[in-house]
C-alpha cells in the first residue's frame, strides 16, 4: 500500500497479487461499492481492477485541505 500528496489531492494505492490468503474471511463491509461510496462522498475518485499478470489494484484520490485554508473555513 502507498499513501502520497501529490498537490491538493492525497493518492492510496493497494496492489493485491492475487495469490489468496490461508485465513478465511467473512465479508461484513460493502466491498468495492462501499468504497466507492465514500470516496465519492469526499469528492474523491477511485478505480479499481485486475492487475497484468495476476491480482488487483485499488487507486483512490481523495482531495485534502491544508490545515490554513480549514481554519480560514471554519471562522
């Protein structure tokens, strides 16, 4: 997983090489739509498929604020 600011927006990727885990997991959440769903709730974007070669990629961008123009907001 990588977490960068490139400019106003903060960028996470998570790439999953498609080779499974021994636990077994129980689905509870909502999945992709669940994330896509937020993400646009922050005005963000996100993309998601399958990998070349095998696994799977999320990309979300999700604008950010800087900590002067929050506070400049909330007066």
């Amino acid at each position: 997983m990588s977490v960068v600011r490139v400019g106003p927006n903060v960028e996470i990727t998570v790439l999953d090489d498609g080779a499974g885990d021994d636990d077994t997991i129980e689905g509870g959440g909502h999945g992709l739509l669940g994330m896509r769903e937020r993400v646009t709730a922050l005005r963000g974007t996100l993309t998601t498929g399958p990998r070349y070669g095998g696994g799977f990629r999320v990309h979300a961008i999700l604008p950010v604020k800087s900590r002067t123009r929050a506070a400049e907001d909330a007066v």
